[in-house]
C-alpha cells in the first residue's frame, strides 16, 4: 500500500537555498506550489527551475521574491513578469540540452516537484502528459515530490516512475489544465495554414511548434495520405488526423506505426486521447529534439512561429526587443534536423503584421532581440501572402522575397528601407 501525505508534511523537506524544479504544461502541481508558497516565511533563496508552466504558479508572484527566485528555461505566461522583473531570469538554451544542465550538474536539482499518473499494479507511475525535461529531472534531482493526479493520463513511452523512487506522494485530484488552441484559429491563420499544407508532401513526417499556427496547419491536411508526426509538442489537431488514418506513421523510417512526442498541451479530448495509448511514444526531450534523430525521419517537415524575420533571414522568435516572451525551445532542433532530413523543409510561419498592424518582416530585428533561427539555418518563411524561399539566397534577394510576401501596405516602406540599405534590389 502506497503513504500518500499531506501537501504540507510534503513541501516540508524544502530548505532554504534548495534548486527545484517545477513540471510544466498540463501537468503543472499548482496545488504543491500553493502550499509552497505558504511555506514562504520559512524560507529564502529557493531557486524555482522550469520549462513551460500553466496556471497560478503562485511563488513567482512579487510578493515572495524574498524567498523564490524564478530561472525559467522557456518563458511562459505565469512567470513572464518575474523573468522580465525582480524576482527572475532566464536561460537561452536548445531544448534538447537542457537534460545535460541537469545531469552534468552544470544546474544542478535538490527537489523535482511532479505530477503522476496513479501507480499501478506494478508500483509503476508515468509523468503523463509531460515527459520533456521532467525525466532527466527526476532522474537528477536528490528528492522527488509526487502530485499524484488520477486525472492525469497514463503514457507510454519514457515517463514510467517507480513508486519507491518518490519521497513524498501527495494525492490530489483536479481536471487538467487545457488550452483550445483550435478555437483561436483566425482567417489569417488558417490562409497560412493553406499556404503550408501545399509545401506538405505526402509521406512526410510532420513537426509541429507551440501556437495556433500549428493547428491551422492540421487542419488543412485532410486530403494528404500516410503523414507521420515526431514533434516535441502534440496538440488536438493531430487527434482527427490519426483516427482517420491520414497521419499513419507507416513511411517515416523511424519508430514507424508510433507517434513521437514529449509533451501534449491541448483540450480534454487530446488527454483522452492519449491515455493508456500505445501509439503514442512519449520520450525524453533529449532524444525527441536531437537533430541526428530528427533527421531520421523522412520529409521530416518543421513548421515553427516567430516573432519577428528581418531582411538577411534572421528570426527572432523568443523576445519582443529586450523583452523576454518564450524561449529558444526546440526550433532550432527542428530547423537544423528537417534541413539534414532526406526530402526535409524546415519552415518559419508568420503573419505579415501583429495584431497591432506592425510589420513583422522588418529591414532589422528590435534593439535587443533575440535570433533563434540564425540566417544561416533558415529555408522558407510564410505568411499569408505566400511562401519565400530563402536559403541559398543573397540578402538582396531575400528581401525581395521577404517583401513580396509581407501586407500590401508595408510593401512600400520596405522598399524605400531596402533601397537605402543595398541600392536597387535584383
């Protein structure tokens, strides 16, 4: 029979100065976090390490800055502030490195603070919905704090945890955090969503970044035949796509019949979808996102967002100038391993403005921004105004591309920009 303790006989093995990390997504324990964060007066220099965390995340409020500092590896909303504030930081890395920080000890763990699936008859839980950077946390950090969720998917794949590894098991139950980003889909999306699908060959093995562009995207395949996904993100618009058997893994020339994956984010139906799935691999970050085993896969096709592309093909895709928003994530992972696969396109999708009506094609990046894909890595961008070809092309000839597929309305001033830079363009 399994102890399961209070929340706050858990958090009660926390020191002052300890290093923690904190599971991300849907898997978020927003519950240990609160009473972590009613912990506070007991404690001081706690370092909070996380990718991608959802929901409350009470401890990077300002008012417990004394006693926890936020070191995010990917900015997410909950602690955008603190990163860009006080109480925070920020650490520019691939995302199939982070394991590395946390095994070689270069960011070294005291406590994992997790969520699990309920252990099975086996004394077997899984990280659910989350594997990413959790399973070289767990495996790194002297102390695990289980959230055990019975909410929470069991996954196949890289996440199984024994229950004799958990030095506290807190039983907790709640509904999963979610995010439809299919409802958020906009006209302007799904014509880019249009405009990518036609770049889409039959057969190709499909990675797909954070946002509603990807999801545009799924919606637009309906009439492709045999894709395939190996992605670090899975969202809701693969679910139809796989039970209708046009994302069918059959051709991929790696983990064929199986979709690959880290982590899930999406709706009810997504987790659902991939409880107790064994179609569904759910692996470490550091293999999903290593460009050698990207490569493997055919046609692998990598279709990630930006923030902003300048005129020489550098994109900035984690800072609005100085600002952190996100991370470098695993763009650049799947940029490079889509340019080493046989058939490969590694693609940047952008709307031609922000909702502001800003350009988001610019002679040069923001005071301060930063390039995620350099102008070397990068291959097609599109928007959608269509689809610009850059790599192998002069500056010039990129930003004459680049202009051909920005808003109507910028065209003008981004010529006069582009004469005054390289003279006529060819």
């Amino acid at each position: 029979m399994h102890r399961y303790v209070s929340a706050e006989e858990a958090i009660s093995v926390i020191k002052s100065g300890d290093k923690i990390f904190l599971h991300g997504s849907a898997c978020t324990p927003n519950f240990l976090v609160d009473e972590l964060a009613r912990q506070a007066n007991r404690l001081k220099n706690v370092e909070l390490v996380s990718i991608t965390v959802q929901g409350n995340v009470e401890c990077a409020k300002p008012q417990y800055a004394d006693s926890f500092h936020i070191n995010s590896l990917f900015v997410s909303t909950p602690v955008r502030n603190a990163v860009n504030g006080g109480n925070g930081d920020y650490v520019p890395i691939f995302l199939s490195e982070i394991p590395r920080l946390f095994k070689s000890k270069i960011l070294p763990l005291d406590v994992a603070i997790v969520t699990v699936s309920p252990p099975d008859k086996h004394g077997y839980c899984t990280l659910g919905t989350s594997i990413d950077v959790a399973r070289s946390a767990v495996d790194s950090a002297k102390i695990i704090i289980a959230q055990v969720n019975p909410k929470m998917p069991k996954t196949h794949g890289d996440g199984l945890i024994h229950v004799n590894r958990i030095a506290k098991m807190v039983w907790h139950e709640e509904e999963l955090l979610t995010i439809d980003y299919a409802s958020k889909v906009t006209d302007i999306e799904r014509q880019i969503g249009k405009n990518i699908a036609e770049l889409i060959d039959d057969r190709s093995t499909l990675q797909m970044g954070i946002g509603t562009i990807p999801d545009a995207v799924l919606q637009c395949l309906k009439n492709h035949k045999d894709l395939g996904i190996h992605t670090e993100m899975l969202s809701d618009g693969a679910v139809e796509l796989i039970k209708n058997d046009i994302i069918t893994n059959k051709y991929k020339g790696t983990h064929n019949n199986r979709t690959v994956t880290s982590f899930c984010f999406g709706t009810k139906k997504l987790y659902d979808f991939v409880d107790n799935n064994p179609s569904i691999e759910f692996m470490d970050v550091e293999y999903v996102n290593f460009p050698i085993n990207i490569m493997k896969n055919h046609k692998l096709t990598a279709i990630n967002s930006a923030i902003e592309i300048d005129f020489t093909g550098q994109v900035c895709a984690d800072s609005i100038g100085t600002y952190q928003y996100s991370g470098i994530g695993g763009q650049m992972d799947f940029m490079r391993g889509a340019a080493l696969s046989e058939g490969g396109k590694p693609i940047i999708a952008i709307s031609a403005r922000t909702k502001k009506g800003v350009s988001r094609i610019v002679p040069c990046l923001k005071e301060g921004a930063g390039v995620v894909t350099t102008r070397g890595h990068i291959h097609y961008v599109v928007t959608e105004y269509g689809t610009a070809y850059l790599y192998g092309k002069s500056f010039k000839q990129r930003t004459k591309a680049l202009i051909n597929i920005a808003h109507p309305d910028d065209r003008e001033q981004l010529e006069r920009a582009a004469f005054e830079r390289f003279g006529s363009l060819l």
